[in-house]
C-alpha cells in the first residue's frame, strides 16, 4: 500500500480564528538564529496543532525567510500539517510485517466505524485517522498508535473497540 500524504481532492481549509500573537515569543526566540526554519514550524504546530495559513505569512514577514520557501519545507516534510486535526490522532501502521499482519482489515474497520477515509477527521473533531508507514513496533503487527499508547496484534474488530472506548470517556 502507498500512503498518500495529502489526496488529490483535499485542500488546505481555510483558517478558523487563531490568535496569530501565540508565534510572538517563538519568532522571538529563533528570529535571528541559523537554520530556524523548522523549529519555527515545529512551534507553530504546537501550538495550534497544525500551521495555519495566516502562521507562514506572519513568519515570512517578521523572519525574512521566503514564503515559498517556509511552505516548500512544510509541505515536504510529512511530520507538518496544513489542516487541523482531531483531539486523537489514530495511526495505522502499514510497514511490511503489519501489511502481512493485514493492516488494511484495521484501516478498513477503522474508516467504516469512525466513518471517515485515510487522511480526515471526524467531524466532531475527535479522531484523525492516517496510515503511516511504519511505527516501529514490528512484533506486535499490525499495530496503532492513539497519542502516545501503542496497541499490537490487532484485528479490526479490537481498533474498533478501542475508539469506541474513547469516544466513551470523551463524552462523560
């Protein structure tokens, strides 16, 4: 399976309100510094979990660096997104042990529950589902990964459960 990082019919949405002034103290800090470029955009996804539009004018303009340059190390880089995301970031490995482990019944499972495809989020903003092409975690295939938690030797129906167990405590 190839893993596309953005789809064809998939556009950079326009920015809801962010408050731009949060980037006043990152500018600050690496304004002046070498190779500050993707520290600048790994402090903005930070802090608004993505990069907004409105974010690499204000660090074009108050850096120098080129604008065309700023969104060419963002949008080459999959680590940066352009879109927000939702609250839990649910990645599917598709590595070779888990493709063999049959990752695609887990990312198939996953898009027919949270009804959703590869790359989007719910919309009540709780899930954004992505394959990725390896976690690392070549013993436990196929494996998921929901923040910082790890599950191995899934099947579909086990992702499954799992969202729903989130969803579960989300809404208590």
């Amino acid at each position: 399976m190839r893993i596309a990082r953005i789809s064809k019919k998939q556009e950079v949405v326009q920015d809801a309100e962010v408050d731009l002034s949060l980037l006043d103290e990152l500018i600050e800090k690496y304004k002046s510094k070498k190779g500050n470029l993707i520290p600048l955009l790994q402090g903005t996804q930070d802090i608004f979990g993505y990069i907004p539009r409105g974010a690499f004018e204000k660090i074009s303009k108050e850096t120098g660096l080129k604008l065309s340059e700023i969104y060419g190390v963002a949008t080459f880089y999959a680590q940066f997104r352009l879109n927000p995301v939702g609250k839990y970031i649910v990645k599917v490995c598709h590595g070779t042990a888990c493709h063999v482990q049959n990752a695609n019944e887990v990312t198939e499972a996953l898009e027919e529950a949270l009804k959703v495809k590869d790359g989007e989020t719910t919309e009540d903003g709780l899930f954004t589902l992505e394959s990725v092409a390896c976690l690392g975690c070549c013993s436990l295939a196929p494996v998921m990964m929901i923040g910082d938690e790890t599950y191995g030797k899934l099947d579909g129906k086990q992702a499954v459960k799992i969202v729903k167990n989130i969803r579960i405590k989300e809404n208590n």
